[in-house]
C-alpha cells in the first residue's frame, strides 16, 4: 500500500511570523494518518523543523544542487538541507525548469545527489498549455519521466508529482479524466522501466490549484496518492481542509 502524502510548497513566501501556520497546523494535524510535508523557503527551514518537531509533519527542500559540496555561490547542497532538518526535496519545479532554465538532465543529476544524501525526492513533470492543446502531453511527460528520474530510484526514495504548467495558481484544473490518464501513464512508465515492484510503489501526487474545495474528488482518482500544494498551503486552515480530504480517503 502506498502510504498517501499531502506535500505543501511555499515557494518564495514566509518570514519567520509564517512558522505560526505551522504551529497551527502541527495542532490540528497531531500524528496525521497520512503522511504531511511543507516545503518553505530554506530561510525557514531549520526553525520549521524544530516548529514541527515531534508532530509527525516533515520538513522538505524546494531544490538543491547537484554536487556534494564547492564554489556554487548561493546555493544548497543536499547535505545542508539534510543537516537543516529537511527529509525531502522537490526538484525540477516547472518554475525552477523557467525561472533557472532546469533541463531533464540537471534535474536527474540533483535528483542522484539529493538520493545518495537520504532526502526522498520529489521530481516535477507537467506540460504547458499549448503543448496540451497540441495534444503532446503525454510525449512530454514521457520524456520528462526518462529524462529527470535516476536509475537508482525506488519507491522509498522518489515520488512523481505531475503539475501542469497551466494549473499552477491559475484555478484552472484538468478534468479528473485527464489527470487519471496522465497518473496512469506515468504509472506504466515506472513499471516498465523499473519493474512491477518498484513502479507499483513510487507516490504520484497531482498539483495545480489543489484546494480544499477539489480535493476530495481529485484524491478519489486512480494512481493519485497525494496532492503537491502551492497556495492553499500558506494558511493551515485551507491546507488542513486537504489533509482532512486524504485522512478521509484511506478512513
Ligand atoms: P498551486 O501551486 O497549488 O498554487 O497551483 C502548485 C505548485 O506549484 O506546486
């Protein structure tokens, strides 16, 4: 059984006043049945940990570098995240893959750095909108897929959050139908490439415009084990609405 996963990413928000969302989340969600995650701003990241310590709620990386360690003026290597308090890391954002110009093959070289350091890794795909309308996004995807996960991936070390670009704090959302269609895609691609086993038990989360209000029916679809978070992650009260919706899926 894939143990399901509620991931919050803050992106670039929150000073040191945003740790009481947390606070308020780490009471309202006190040893949660599923499993939860916030991402916020690597400022945040060691005063996160220690606002969730002992609540059950984990703490995870936004990104990191590829190498161990050397002269990369501002950035994080795995280990620091690691040393911050953070058990995961998203990699490969659509944001990241504009913003920094992120290719497939930097994502999986992060992606190779962040496993070997022991953070479970959240990769990113997602197809713009015009490459849906030109109905290529399951080409994308796949390529994304071969392109960004490493060979050494299991089902304790990777999750896939499929977020199309179009979605991301649009309010736009695909028809259950369609997310179905890419999560099981995605799903016989790990199979394939990784055997039943492994492929079978890697987490696949939807993102783009998840709410309290869409959850339920999002998390109800098949090969959704969780959703990944932006906005309705900022104030616990609407991130605690779709951590209740996927306590409620496996009740
Ligand atoms: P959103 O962002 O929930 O604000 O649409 C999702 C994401 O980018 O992870």
């Amino acid at each position: 059984m894939r143990r399901k996963l509620a991931a919050g990413n803050w992106k670039m928000n929150g000073t040191g006043a945003a740790l009481a969302e947390l606070e308020s989340l780490s009471a309202l969600h006190h040893a949660p049945s599923v499993d939860v995650l916030v991402c916020p701003p690597a400022t945040l990241l060691n005063r996160a940990a220690q606002t969730v310590h002992g609540s059950g709620i984990s703490i995870g990386g936004q990104d990191c570098h590829s190498e161990v360690s050397g002269a990369h003026t501002g950035d994080l290597s795995a280990e620091m995240l690691r040393d911050a308090g953070a058990t995961y890391v998203i990699l490969g954002h659509s944001e990241r893959r504009e913003d920094h110009g992120e290719q497939n093959e930097d994502i999986r070289a992060k992606a190779r750095t962040a496993m070997n350091a022991g953070l479970v890794t959240i990769i990113c795909v997602g197809e713009s909108l015009e490459q849906r309308e030109a109905a290529n996004t399951l080409d994308i995807i796949g390529g994304q897929l071969s392109g960004s996960i490493p060979d050494q991936s299991t089902g304790e070390n990777l999750i896939v959050a499929y977020e199309p670009i179009w979605a991301i704090g649009t309010g736009k959302v695909p028809t259950l139908e369609e997310i179905g269609d890419v999560h099981d895609f995605i799903r016989a691609r790990l199979e394939r490439r990784f055997g039943e086993g492994v492929g079978r038990s890697v987490r696949l989360l939807y993102g783009g415009s998840v709410k309290p209000g869409n959850a339920a029916e999002i998390f109800n679809v098949s090969n959704v084990d969780g959703a990944l978070v932006g906005g309705a992650s900022l104030k616990a009260q609407d991130f605690s609405g779709i951590i209740s919706a996927l306590e409620r899926e496996v009740s």
